[in-house]
C-alpha cells in the first residue's frame, strides 16, 4: 500500500489510487475539477491546435446562441447593472491616465541597426510596460559594404 500523499488543490491527505502512481489529486468533486481546469489551462498555453479547437467551438457555440447574453442580461438586472458600474469605472481610470501592463511584450530580438525618429504619444491613452508606443521613421538604412 502506497503512503498518504497531500492533494494539489485542497491539502487534504489522501491515498492514491494503485493504478495511478503519479496521482496529486484527491477525489473530491471539487479537487477533480480544479485538476481538469489546470490540465486546460496548461492545454491552453501549450499547445496551439488545442487552443486553435478550443476557439473554433467557442465561435460555433456562440453563432447557434447569438442572443445568450442578451437573455442573461435581461434575465439577470443585478448582474447586468454590477457589469455596468464596473465598466464606468475602467472607463474613469483610463481617461484618468495610461493604464499599463507589466508582461506584455517579450524579449525579443532588437531593432535593426539604422536611424530611428521617436516621436512622444501622449495621446495613445493606454501605455503597456515594456512596450513602447512610438512613432518609428528610419532615415536611413545601413549600407552593405560591396567587398
């Protein structure tokens, strides 16, 4: 018999299934979904056929059920009218000021070398760290040497 292990989602102790030697989780209702979500999850991330299928059901989903939200809107006024202050309220803070986003960009490769004009854009609105909003107008290309 295989010792007690102590579940990814709850923490719970438990002991694994014989024929499940790696087993993390634990199997409450509760745990079982959040393993399925994070399978999904690192599903999503990683594979881009999956995320590619995932996305076309989705699209399918909501061209058969075009007036879903509608419905849930006018079935559900609270929601409804929580949704709306909360959009007031993104909408303040962005006329406030630049919103920003630390992990937007990736570190990629660098500008090719030349003469870039990077002009200021204050009237973007949103700004993401680690990107820039500029405006690029090369001057002038490198010359390859004929050598």
């Amino acid at each position: 018999m295989k010792p007690d292990r102590i579940c990814a989602a709850c923490g719970a102790s438990f002991t694994p299934f014989v024929h499940v030697p790696n087993q993390r989780y634990c199997s409450s209702p509760a745990c079982q979904r959040a393993r399925r979500r994070a399978w999904q999850h690192e599903r999503l991330r990683t594979d881009p056929d999956y995320r590619a299928n995932q996305a076309k059901a989705q699209a399918t989903w909501c061209a058969q059920h075009a007036d879903y939200w509608r419905h849930y809107r006018a079935t559900h006024p609270s929601c409804r009218d929580r949704n709306s202050a909360m959009q007031r309220e993104r909408n303040a803070r962005r006329s406030a000021g630049p919103v920003a986003k630390m992990d937007v960009s990736s570190p990629g490769q660098p500008l090719t070398s030349g003469f870039y004009l990077l002009c200021d854009a204050l009237e973007a609105g949103i700004a993401k760290m680690n990107a820039w909003t500029v405006h690029i107008a090369v001057l002038s290309a490198p010359h390859r040497s004929s050598a």
